[in-house]
C-alpha cells in the first residue's frame, strides 16, 4: 500500500517571508480536474465519509452493530450519495481512481452485512477487520489523486 506524502507545513508555522519563498511540497499525486460544482459535491461527501467512519467506531465501540450497520450504508456505500453523482464522478476519473472509489462502497456493502450478521452471532472481529480494510481504501485514494 502506498504511504501518505509528507504533511504540508501549516503556513502559520513560518515566518511570512520564507512561506513565500519556500519551496512547494513535494506532491506526486495525480491531479484530477473536477468542474466546481461537483468537486464541491464531493469534497462534502468526503467530509460525510469521515464522520460515518467516526459514528461506526462509536457504535462498534457501544457493541451496537446494527447502527454500525446502518451508518455504513448511509454514509459509506452506494446509497450514500445523491442521484447520480456517482456516474457524474466517474465521467473525470482517472481509472485507478474509478476503481477505488468502487472498492469503497463495495467494501461498505460487505461491512454492513458482517456488523448485521455480529448482531446475531457476536463475531465482532470480522466487521473490525473489514472496517479496517475500507479505512485502508481511503487513505491509498488520498496517497494517489488530489482535485485541481
Ligand atoms: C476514489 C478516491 C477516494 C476515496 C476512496 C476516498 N477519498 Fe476522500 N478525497 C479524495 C480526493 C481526491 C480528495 C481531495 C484531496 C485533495 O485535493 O487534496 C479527498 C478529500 C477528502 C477529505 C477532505 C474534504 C474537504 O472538505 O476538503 C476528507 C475528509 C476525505 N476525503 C475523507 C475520506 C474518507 C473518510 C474516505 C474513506 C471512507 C475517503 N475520503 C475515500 C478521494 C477519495
């Protein structure tokens, strides 16, 4: 799996004179060309994303699996998102990015079923593992693509 690049400094942390001159952070992402409005879109989906990984982690640390469950499909998998963005998205993705976007929500998909399926048989490890392994999908997108 790739790693994340270098964290970019914060700008507030240098003096004024060297943040203009500095040079800029290495980036070996892809740049990938979104029109505005949709790349707004996403960026908020993105933001949902992160606060359903948060509210899994919460029920699953509550043991409630079937609000994990729930939350995966409602912030994480197809239905996450309205209409047809995803169509709209794939339209100026790059493959490999089209793929993992793909991966995400099928990986959603498998979570949901493995937390409902912990509700009756209490075999939490499995949804952990696959939590896991959909976290794994997010940062190895961000490690390869950013929106211009
Ligand atoms: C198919 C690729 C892809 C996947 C999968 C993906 N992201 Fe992103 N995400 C991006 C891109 C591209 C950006 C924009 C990054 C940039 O331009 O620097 C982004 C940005 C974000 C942002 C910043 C939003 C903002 O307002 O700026 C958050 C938060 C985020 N993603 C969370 C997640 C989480 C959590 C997951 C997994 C559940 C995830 N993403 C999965 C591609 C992806």
């Amino acid at each position: 799996m790739a790693l994340a690049q270098p964290m970019p400094m914060h700008p507030g942390s240098m003096p004024a004179a060297s943040a203009a001159t500095a040079a800029a952070p290495r980036d070996g992402r892809v740049p990938v060309a979104f029109p505005p409005a949709l790349k707004r879109e996403v960026l908020a989906t993105m933001r949902m994303h992160l606060q359903g990984l948060a509210q899994i982690q919460q029920a699953m640390a509550q043991g409630r699996y079937d609000q994990a469950a729930r939350l995966a499909s409602m912030t994480l998998g197809m239905s996450s998102m309205h209409g047809d963005q995803a169509r709209r998205e794939a339209r100026y993705m790059p493959p490999g990015m089209r793929e993992l976007g793909a991966r995400l929500h099928m990986q959603a998909g498998q979570f949901a079923l493995a937390a409902q399926d912990a509700t009756a048989t209490g075999d939490a490890a499995r949804p952990q593992r696959l939590f896991g392994r959909m976290m794994q999908t997010c940062v190895a997108c961000h490690a390869s693509y950013r929106l211009q």
